[in-house]
C-alpha cells in the first residue's frame, strides 16, 4: 500500500507546555517529535531508565 505509515498511530496526553517545547527542540535540531519520541522509547527499553526517577527532570 503506498504512502503506508512506517509504524501504527499511537495517543498519548502531554500537556500541551511539554509538547510545544519538546516539539521547538526537535525542529531546532533538524528532527521530528516522533522521532525524539521513539529514539526515547528506545533508550528506556534498551536502558530500563526509571521514568519515576528524578535525574535529568
């Protein structure tokens, strides 16, 4: 099927301060949210980062 996304639609709540400036980061860094947002994911598989940790937050 063309224009077939790589990946399945997910939805999550994110306030919408986080968003925006997440969403400004990523396009300062020439990247897409959804990219920052599965390269994320995959550290904290890969990792097993505690999001209910404080470091970095």
């Amino acid at each position: 099927m063309p224009n077939k996304p790589a990946a399945p639609l997910k939805n999550v709540r994110v306030p919408d301060d986080l968003w925006n400036s997440a969403k400004a980061v990523a396009k300062s860094e020439g990247r897409s949210l959804s990219e920052v947002i599965r390269q994320m994911l995959a550290m904290y598989v890969e990792k097993g980062l505690d999001p209910g940790g404080k470091a970095g937050l």
